[in-house]
C-alpha cells in the first residue's frame, strides 16, 4: 500500500501527499491525457471499471466451470462445446472466436502439456498426465475479461509439476508486487526471478497487454527482463499471464494451424492469467471469483 510520504505513483519524485494526494478530477483528467498521448493507454473511468469486472466475473466463472469439467476421457472439444453454451446463457460473446488472422476457430484456447499457448480444442480425449491450460476471454455488454489457469489429470510428473508450481509462484509474486509508481519492467523482472529460482524459463515470444475496452490494448506486459519503464497509475486495467517453461524459453508455432505455440524441446509448458485493475492505493484482481 502507498503512504502520505511515498513517492507519488505519478513519477513526478515528489511525496504522494505533496502531489496526487488526494486526487482531485483535474489531475485525474491531466494523466489520462497524458497517458493516452504518451503511451495510447487508456485509464478506465469508474464506469468502465464497473463493466469491465463484470466482464471479468464471468471469464472467472466460465473458466471454473471448464476447469471442473476436464477430467480423464474427456475432450477438448466437449470443453469448447461447454464454453458455447455458458457463454450464451450469460449473453456473452467469446473473444477469441474468430479473431485474427488466421481467425481463430474456437471459443477457448487450450493448451496441453508441451503446447505455450494458443491451443485449439480438438477430439483426442484428456488422459491420465496431462497438464492442460484453459484461457477463457469474454465479451459481456461491450467490455472484456481474460484469464486462465492449468489442470491437471491424474497423476503428472515431478517435471509437469515442478513448470505448474513455478508458473503459479511467477504470477502471484509479481501481482503483490503492483501498486502505482511501480515500473512496467519489474514485473518481467519479478518473474524472471522465480521462474529461475526453480529451474525453469520464461516465454519472451508472448506478453501481458491492456485489456477491458478491446481484446488487447497499450500497453503489452513482457514476462520478461525488459525495458518498459511506464509508472503504473490508478485506472490502468491489464493481464499478466506468464508462460513459464521447464527448459529452454522458445516456442515453435505450429506451421499446419498458424496458433499452436509449442516449446522447442518438447518438454512441458504451463502458463496462469489474471485481468488486474490498478487502484489508489495498491491493485485489484478482476477475475477472482
């Protein structure tokens, strides 16, 4: 939580009781502005914050959900189907049905065992080892939510289960660690950090990225080191979602589909997401149930 005698979150190098403390809308107004100019972020208005959680509520439930229906036995596709129809009795679209180019042809990406990301459902059942990541992104009354998480089925590997721990560790440290004034870059540094720790790399061919009014916004959020030295503010709505592999970093994308991103040794991948709000004071996690 930042104090009266912090720094401001604005990077301004004055205390936060001496410049943004307490915010008055003019000022409010001057750093989206700014922001907007500077960097093409948009600093999401209350509204807009309203709409958006509630977009996020519903990625969280649809992906609970999927996450209790994927057993032994069960396929990819019987998961899609699910996701269809939930999305549909919430009034929801299904972001990532249709979108780029080649459009993607499902309402979910899901990604098993030495797959990065970007997995397309398909008819071969789930079986006994599998890790399986779900990345549930939904549209609901024009606002966007994004998140996702691993499964695993049955009994997995000390391997599958070391890139599984590591992935949930690399996502929460960096989450504690948001608050204004906090540098885009110490994010990727933070994960860099705890992947290693463990023994394992991080993806640098994929990013975080603003989220909330389109599917992705400025700014993009490298899990890597990098150099991006844009100050978090309040109003700033973004995933982090770090791809975390047991060996070597690079993906291959899958050349028959133009999505499928597989690690280059074949060993296994895991990967988390959460939509984060910035606040006042600190960050909220949009897409906790």
């Amino acid at each position: 939580m930042i104090g009266r005698n912090d720094p401001c979150w604005c990077g301004s190098q004055k205390k936060w009781k001496k410049c943004h403390w307490p915010d008055k809308g003019t000022e409010k107004e001057d750093l989206a502005a700014k922001y907007l100019r500077d960097y093409e972020i948009i600093l999401k208005t209350p509204e807009q914050i309203e709409g958006i959680e509630r977009a996020c509520q519903l990625a969280a439930h649809i992906l609970n959900e999927l996450c209790l229906a994927a057993k032994e036995g069960v396929t990819t596709n019987e998961l899609d189907l699910l996701s269809q129809k939930l999305h549909k009795e919430a009034g929801a679209l299904a972001a990532p049905l249709g979108y780029g180019s080649p459009p993607f042809p499902k309402t979910i990406c899901t990604s098993l065992n030495e797959v990065i990301c970007h997995g397309i459902p398909n008819d071969i059942p789930l079986k006994e080892g599998d890790i399986l990541n779900i990345d549930v992104s939904c549209i609901l009354g024009g606002y966007f939510g994004d998140c996702s998480r691993m499964v695993t089925i049955g009994k997995i590997s000390a391997e599958q289960q070391r890139v599984c721990d590591a992935t949930h560790a690399c996502l929460h440290a960096s989450i504690e660690i948001l608050k204004p004034g906090v540098l885009i870059k110490e994010i990727g540094d933070v994960i860099e950090r705890v992947a290693k720790e463990r023994g394992c790399s991080v993806v640098d061919q994929f990013v975080g990225h603003g989220v909330g009014l389109a599917f992705h916004e400025a700014p993009q959020v490298p899990h890597c080191h990098n150099r991006i030295s844009i100050p978090l503010v309040p109003g700033m709505t973004f995933t982090i979602e770090p791809m975390i592999n047991a060996c070597v970093r690079e993906g291959v994308i899958d050349k028959s589909n133009q999505w499928e991103a597989r690690t280059k040794d074949g060993k296994p991948s895991a990967q988390e997401e959460h939509t984060i709000l910035i606040t006042d004071s600190g960050y909220k996690i949009l897409t906790n149930l």
